[in-house]
C-alpha cells in the first residue's frame, strides 16, 4: 500500500510511513492516498530527490548541486 502511495519514491515511503504509524503499530487504514499528482521536470527531480536522500540539505550546498 505505502509503496503504490508513494509510487516507489523511498523519501515520499518514508513520510508516509511515519505519518501513519500509531505507536507500535501501523495499519493500512491508516495510509492515506494523496489527492493530487506533482508533475516534475527532469531537474526538479533531482533536486527533490537528493533533498530527500539527504535529510537535510543547505542552500550552499543546493547550489553546488
């Protein structure tokens, strides 16, 4: 379920996950489904995706990038 949500993004996975977990456990009723769709270019993808993959990021090292 977390995996068809996030489309098999593991940052988008990993929010969902903890956003749906109800201490010590986590149920697929409480996974909800996002009513909208981002459509991102090339660039923008990569950007997000070493954002996520980094936890935490600063605008020097964005630039870098």
């Amino acid at each position: 379920m977390i995996n068809r949500v996030s489309n098999g993004n593991p940052g988008v996975a990993k929010v969902i996950w903890g956003k749906s977990l109800e201490y010590p456990t986590i149920k697929p009723s409480y996974v909800q489904e996002f009513s909208f769709k981002i459509k991102l270019d090339y660039s923008e993808s990569f950007i997000l995706y070493i954002i996520l993959s980094m936890e935490s990021i600063n605008r020097e090292e964005l630039v870098e990038i």
